[in-house]
C-alpha cells in the first residue's frame, strides 16, 4: 500500500517535470511511492489516475492516510476528486512556485490543498495554507561536471571551441529575443564560441521564431547561433557539463532551473533579474545578474567572464561548490518530508 503518490499529469517534460523528477529520486529512497500519470527519467514507471485513486482507498500501514503531492492545476483538480467527492482517505500537498497573483480558478483550487510548499519567501506570499519555504534543488548526481569541457563539448558536434546555451520555450517571456541579441553583440568578439536555443517555439509563437531567425541571417550568424530544438530530458546532463555559460534573460520566471542545473555541471551562468537567480549567483560567486532589459549588458559580462580563464574556473568551481551546499534536490526533499511528517502525525 503505497503512502505517497506524486502526479505528473503534463505528457510534455517542463521544468514543472524536472523539478519533480529530481524530488521523486530522492523520496524514492525512503517512501512506499508511486508516480503517476506520464513518466519522468530516473523514475519509477508511472502508474494511471485510476489506479492511484484504487490504491488509496485503504490507508497505508501506520500511517491515517496517503499524501498525494501534486504540482499543476489538473492534479490539483484530480486529487481534490478523489478526496473530497470519492472520500479517499488522503492529504494533498502543493508545491507552488509562481511569484505572483494567481487566477481565479487556480486560487480556488489551491484554497483547497491541505498544505503548500512554497518555493520562495515571494511566492509564499501569493498563496494560503503555506506550511514551508523549500527552494528548489538539483540533482547533482545527475548534473556534474565534465572531467574535460572541451572534448565533451566537441562530441556534441555543434562546432566551435565553446558552447553557450539557453534553455526554455522560444517566446517573449522566456526573454529568447534577449539572448539572441546578446549573442548578436557577443559573438563578434568570441571567435570560436556557438550559441544554441534549446527548445521548441510554439504554433502561436513561429511568427517570432521566423523574426529571430531573420535577424540572425542578416548579421550572418546562422551558422553560430543554432536551434536544435527540444533536447530529451536523459541528453540534457550531457549537454550542460559541455557548456561554457548558461544564459537565461527571462521577462518572468517562477523560479527557474536552468541556472541550477548549469552551476550543478560547473557551468556559470549570465541572468536577468528574475525567478530565484539572484539567491542562485551567490553575491557574483556562480553567476552574474544584468538589468531585465539588458542584453547589451549581458553580452558584456558575459566577454569578460569567457575572455578570463582563471576568472572562469573559479566561478566553475564555485557554481558547482553553491548548488551541492544549497540547492541539492536532496535538501529540497529533506524540506518536503519535514511537511508529510507534520501531516502524519497530525492526523
């Protein structure tokens, strides 16, 4: 009889995914669990909502009920069903991490989770029922370092000497217009350097997809600045310890994993002040935060930053030495268990 089930109702993998895939590992270890819905790498095959529901109709042994850990809206919904309309006996726990007023609907739903976890002081501050502020974290058994950058960064095949990447859906918010014009700046002076768009643009988003591309054309960087579109979730280790920067210039952003998984790899990173980045760069020690409208900015940290080798490998190391000692997917579930326990033994 399992004691924790942790849904995963999104058939795309997001960051929503990461960040439970990287919990789950770790919770795995210790709980009776099941997945369910769609699978997540490294995790236990996934079971339907159906069976979920059918596994928690009898508590599981010593404990008054199951938990239900839930991320989304459909989850929320989903364990809201089974607990209220078909009276399962279960707790529901929501990780909440936007940093800003949530809709109606949403509100609604989350009024309705018998605790939140929020994953920062500002987004504990949008949401009810808040029993614990637990920050995100990495796995950084997972996401290490490459013993030799350069040869790991060859064997993607993308060319040059030295990969800077960002990660994300391709649209305004993500702030993927941002990247490309630093790169527009940047590139000119970093011979050898390729920048790569990681992700898909969506249907309503190719118009400014196509405007990006065109823009690159005309500086005549379509050979440098490169969109392999989504990377699978099980390559995406090894094209991060590949890198040499990580640059994300989000418009907004909840929290944001991309840093983190880079510094988890030895791989600084190049932010706007956005989602948890600040926390991230650890007073300039792992990463570099520019103004949210500064590409140009960007461009320039980011050529003294590459153009300084000693300057490079002591931001490596501590970007590395930051996410191992405070954003470590262990730490995080370390959190979330303090809340199952207070739930259990309340009753």
């Amino acid at each position: 009889m399992a004691e924790l089930f942790v849904t995963n109702l999104n058939p795309r993998f997001t960051g929503v995914s990461a960040t439970a895939a990287n919990v789950l590992r770790q919770q795995a270890r210790f709980h009776d669990l099941r997945l369910v819905g769609h699978p997540l790498p490294g995790c236990p095959a996934p079971i339907p909502v159906a069976k979920a529901r059918a596994l928690s109709r009898t508590p599981p042994p010593d404990r008054p009920f199951a938990i239900w850990h839930v991320r989304r809206n459909p989850e929320m919904r989903a364990a809201i069903w089974a607990r209220d309309v078909l009276r399962l006996p279960i707790r529901i726990v929501f990780t909440s991490a936007a940093q800003r007023r949530h809709s109606a609907y949403p509100r609604w739903l989350i009024s309705r989770m018998d605790a939140v976890v929020a994953t920062t002081d500002a987004a504990a501050d949008h949401v009810p029922h808040v029993r614990a502020v637990v920050p995100h974290g990495v796995d950084t058994d997972l996401f290490a370092p490459a013993r030799d950058r350069a040869a790991a960064w060859a064997a993607l095949g993308y060319g040059g000497t030295m990969g800077i990447a960002t990660v994300g859906r391709i649209r305004p918010e993500k702030g993927t217009d941002r990247f490309v014009a630093a790169m527009l700046n940047l590139l000119p002076d970093l011979p050898g350097a390729v920048a790569l768009v990681i992700g898909r643009a969506a249907r309503e988003h190719a118009g400014f997809l196509r405007q990006l591309q065109e823009q690159i054309a005309a500086a005549q960087l379509s050979d440098r600045i490169l969109f392999p579109g989504e990377i699978p979730a099980d390559q995406l280790p090894s094209l991060m310890r590949a890198l040499s920067l990580v640059m994300q210039l989000p418009r907004y952003e909840g929290y944001g994993m991309v840093p983190l998984e880079g510094m988890a790899s030895g791989v600084p990173f190049v932010g706007s002040d956005a989602g948890y980045y600040s926390a991230f760069a650890a007073q300039g020690r792992a990463g570099l935060i520019v103004d949210q409208d500064g590409p140009e900015q960007a461009a320039r940290a980011a050529l003294g930053l590459l153009t300084d080798d000693t300057r490079h490998a002591a931001m490596s190391a501590a970007a590395r030495d930051v996410a191992c000692s405070d954003f470590s997917a262990a730490t995080e579930a370390a959190g979330i268990e303090a809340v199952y326990q207070d739930l259990w033994q309340a009753g």
